[in-house]
C-alpha cells in the first residue's frame, strides 16, 4: 500500500473570530483574512502535490467555503461536487455563550469560570455542550463509521472543520488525550497534514511549516 494523508483543516477565520466571540452552531461568514487563509491554504496544498480523493465538511458556512477555496486553488475543484457535509463535524455548541464577546464574559463570569467552560474535557457551558460531548456524540460515531474505512483503504482524506471539532478528531486518532487536549490550539486556515503507510501514522506536521523547511 503507497502513502496516504488525512488532512485536518480549520476553517479560516471568521467575522465571529474577528470580534472574538464565541461563534459554536453560528453560520458565520469568513473575513477578508480568512478567505485569504483559505487560498494559501489551497495553494499549499498544490506545492504539496496532495492529491484528494474525498473531501468531509461541516455544514456552516465557514468551514465548506474554506474547503471550496482551498479545493479551487489546489485545482481540485472538481471534488466539490463530492464534497460530503454533515452537522456532526460543526463546532462544539457553546449554548447561551454563543455570540458573546469573550473578553466580556470574562468579566461577568470571571476568567477562570471562562477557562474551565473553554479548555475543560467534560464540563459544559451553559445550554451547551462539552468537548466530551463532541467526541463521544458526534465526531467519534461519524468517523469511525464514515471516514476511518476511508483512510483503511488508502484513500487520501480532506476534513475541513473547527478547532473543537478538529480537537475532537486528534483525540479519536490518538494523537491526543481528553487530558492534554487543551494545550493544542489549532491555527486557523493551516492544514495539519497526517501520513499513512500501510495503516500507520508515520509523520504529522502542519503544512505552511514543511513547506518553509
């Protein structure tokens, strides 16, 4: 079996992203700097010489365009009429949180009450869910149902979604664990590449870094 990749995108950055508010089930739009994300993405993706066969997307907004970019400028376009989308790859549901600026409910909850609602495993904000719900509800019945028989067979794999959800995946692919997850942030619109052989992870790295190497 030859080399395979799964590629793990964060959509650009968001309007929400922008204003730093907490954006969850939100359909927000990108901003100028995200769409620009998503092009050097794509372009990133061309120099690599990465090849997709199937491409896996969120349903809101932000996460398909950054695909759709991304795919247009890696001249992949053709895979957009593939692309599959679906809700349990959306960003972690942040409940009465969603659309508040992050700096002020610090200020009303207090920073670490903040903290433990962003970075804990299995705490929930209010009305929302944790990470733990995330991995356990959505994302891990999805992709071991849906994407791992995918990357088994050697198929090379985009999943352009969001940081928790991203999270969520890193967790499922053991590259993380519920207790250190909230070290990784994962920069928005920088594919985070995974090479496979015969089954095996063996290299992970985020493009834009390989590349200026």
């Amino acid at each position: 079996m030859s080399k395979s990749y799964l590629v793990l995108m964060r959509h650009g950055q968001s309007q929400w992203n922008l204003e730093n508010r907490f954006t969850g089930f939100h359909n927000i739009e990108l901003s100028a700097q995200g769409i620009a994300e998503a092009k050097v993405s794509g372009q990133n993706l061309a120099k690599a010489g990465i090849k997709f066969d199937q491409v896996y997307t969120s349903t809101l907004q932000r996460a398909y365009t950054t695909a759709e970019i991304a795919l247009t400028e890696a001249g992949q376009a053709g895979l957009m009429d593939t692309m599959i989308k679906h809700d349990d790859l959306r960003e972690r549901d942040y409940g009465d949180l969603t659309g508040l600026n992050k700096d002020e409910t610090k200020q009303k909850y207090g920073e670490e009450q903040v903290h433990i609602w962003r970075r804990s495993y299995d705490v929930q904000p209010p009305g929302g869910e944790s990470l733990k719900d995330v991995v356990e509800n959505r994302v891990r019945p999805y992709f071991e149902s849906v994407i791992q028989p995918q990357i088994a067979a050697g198929k090379n794999i985009l999943v352009a979604a969001h940081g928790n959800s991203l999270r969520a995946l890193l967790i499922i692919l053991g590259e993380n664990t519920p207790e250190n997850i909230n070290q990784t942030e994962i920069p928005t619109g920088s594919p985070l590449v995974l090479e496979y052989e015969n089954g095996q992870r063996i290299a992970k790295y985020y493009l834009a870094d390989k590349l200026a190497a």
